[in-house]
C-alpha cells in the first residue's frame, strides 16, 4: 500500500490575521499615491486681498481691539436707532502708531460721515434744530448722565484724550447718539489755554502737525465728523490761518468726515462737508443763561429753517436744562436732529443718496 501524501500546510490564526492588516496598510497606501498624483500638490494659502482683512486681526490703540467687519446692508438711519458699529472697511492702518487706525473711505464708497451718521426722518418738513454736547469722555460720571439723559439726535463729541473711551462709545452707540471727535487745535491765549499735549500749532512743521493729527484721529472709530470744540476751547487761533485751516478740512474730508466748526457765524467752507455753530448755549453755565441760549436757539431755528447750537461740557445744569427743553420742541413746531442732518454739502459730494444732510 502507497504511503499517503502529506496534508497542506495551515497558517495560524495570528499569522492569518497580520498578513491580512499588512494588505490592507499597503492596498490603502497605493490607492492615497494615486489620488494625490492626480490632485496634484496643494495650492498655497491666498494673502489677503484688502486693509480690511488685516485690520479685523488686530489690536486698536489706546486698550481698544481693530474694529469688527460690519457686513450689514447700508440703510437709510432711522431716528433713535443705535449707530452703525465701527466696520474694518472704513478703517486704515495708522502709519506712525502700529495697532492704530484712521478713518477712511469705504472701497464701495462709503464715508463715516454717512455711516455713523444718527437717525433723522427725512421727510419731516419741520424747521430743524441740532445740539453737540462736547467734553465727553472727560469726565465718566458727568458723559454718562448725558448718554442716558439726553435725547438720542443730541450730538456727542468725544474728548481724544479720554480714559476708557470704548464703554462711553458703546454705551453712546447703544442709545442712538451721532459721535464726533474733539480735535485739540491751537486756542486763543494759547499757551494759556492749552487744549493738550497733541495740539495742532500755528507755528509747529507741517509734518508735526500731520504726525499730531494722526495721533488724535487714531484715537476713538466710529465717528461721523470732527469739530474744533474740545473742553471749552474753539481752536481759534488755528482756524484764523486760513491755509493750513482749509488744508486740515481737506485732508478731514478725504476721509469721509465732516467738520464743525466751533466758532459761531463762521463761514462754511466752500468745497468740503461742513458747518458752523450758531450759538454756545452754556456761556455762562448757569441754569438761566442755558435756557436762555435754548430759547434763541429755537427762535433762530424757526425764522432761518435751522440751527445748530454747542454746548461746551456735560456739567449736570446743562444737561438737565437740554433735556428739559427738547421736550417742549415738538410742541413748538421743531424737531431736534443730529448735527449731521445740518451740515452743508458741497455740490462736488451732494449725493442723491443721502436725503437726510442739507445741499
């Protein structure tokens, strides 16, 4: 009888088992070499295409953080309704201070002075009536009284040297009031009257006043004009240089602001956004002198059509005695709107598009 073949040779289970992970491993390694060959390598991440891309990273001058990208549509203000918010795209790096910003044109147009411009109405056909309330952010107290007490279309201008400045914008935001920026230009009796250390001077370089100008704009976002008031100085000395004066406007409205001047009766420039007061309302700052100035106010406004009143510094009488007139307006015939609504457009920048500003 034959001898019997032997029996095929069995892999163990353990063996089994490796033998079929490294099938695997290798199955799935040489299909990923084929799809990458035909994706091709990886394209390199694309640098950002504009300012504003860079600007929503950063960090703000002065403790405050590079403003947010507002992506909202733009609308026409509505009276009472909070300010736009500070948008990275009406923003600039600021040259000669790293993590500060100046204001701008929008890519798409847009200036400041038409985005955080307060609400008006524009088909209210009443004579109109406009307050700045300067000397905000100088003291926290007496700014936030009047953020609370005063009616929204009341103007606010922001001192540049204030302290912990964001939750006074905020709050000013919030309630609907229009905000300016305090420019420290050089007074009457100057050095006497100081309006700071970055004050633009008649006799200082051109290039110094440019580097001080930056400083101040580089300040506080989100505002729609500037004006010369800061603390109960009106800048006069400066204004008086007509030149370099008409050249600070300029440069103001080539980034979209507009300019109010302090000095009562000034003429409005011919070629820029602009207006000057009619009346100081708080000089004196008593409580019947204020109501005084408010009654003239009003008086002018109803015999030229407008009016645009200054009130140099949030004390507790003048605020208490704005409030308590501007509720007797409507009774009046007036209607209280923010200093924006009576500014004087050049024919050069009058939009269609903007109803709610003087042409």
């Amino acid at each position: 009888m034959a001898a019997s073949d032997p029996a095929p040779a069995r892999l163990s289970w353990p063996a089994l088992a490796l033998a079929v992970f490294w099938a695997v491993v290798l199955g799935t390694v040489g299909l990923t070499v084929v799809v990458l060959a035909l994706l091709g390598a990886p394209s390199p991440p694309t640098p950002a295409k504009n300012a504003a891309t860079h600007l929503a990273a950063g960090e703000a001058r002065g403790g405050g953080t590079a403003p947010a990208m507002n992506t909202a549509p733009a609308r026409a203000p509505t009276p009472g309704v909070a300010i736009a918010a500070p948008d990275a795209a009406l923003s600039e790096p600021a040259p000669d201070y790293p993590g500060a910003f100046l204001p701008r044109i929008g890519p798409d147009g847009r200036p400041p002075r038409i985005l955080y411009a307060g609400g008006t109405d524009p088909n209210d056909r009443r004579p109109r009536i406009g307050l700045v309330l300067s000397g905000i952010g100088l003291s926290g107290e007496e700014s936030r009284a009047a953020i609370d007490d005063l009616p929204a279309a009341v103007t606010l201008a922001f001192s540049p040297y204030a302290a912990a400045a964001e939750p006074l914008l905020a709050a000013a935001r919030a309630r609907g009031h229009e905000i300016l920026l305090s420019l420290p230009l050089e007074p009457q009796n100057y050095p006497l009257n100081d309006a700071g250390p970055e004050t633009l001077l008649t006799g200082a370089p051109a290039a110094e006043n440019a580097r001080r100008l930056e400083w101040v704009l580089s300040r506080i976002t989100g505002y729609a004009g500037t004006t010369g008031a800061l603390g109960g100085l009106h800048g006069e000395r400066f204004a008086a240089q007509s030149v370099t004066f008409s050249l600070l406007q300029r440069d103001l409205a080539r980034r979209g602001l507009f300019y109010i001047d302090p000095r009562p009766g000034a003429p409005a420039p011919a070629d820029i956004p602009g207006r000057a007061i009619d009346l100081i309302i708080d000089s004196p700052p008593s409580e019947a002198a204020i109501s005084a100035a408010l009654d003239q106010l009003a008086d002018r406004a109803l015999a030229h059509g407008s009016a645009l009143g200054l009130a140099d510094l949030p004390r507790p009488v003048t605020v208490a005695r704005i409030a308590a007139w501007a509720g007797t307006l409507a009774a009046h015939g007036l209607a209280l709107v923010p200093a924006s609504a009576l500014i004087v457009m050049p024919p050069a920048t009058a939009k269609p598009e903007t109803p709610n500003h003087d042409e």
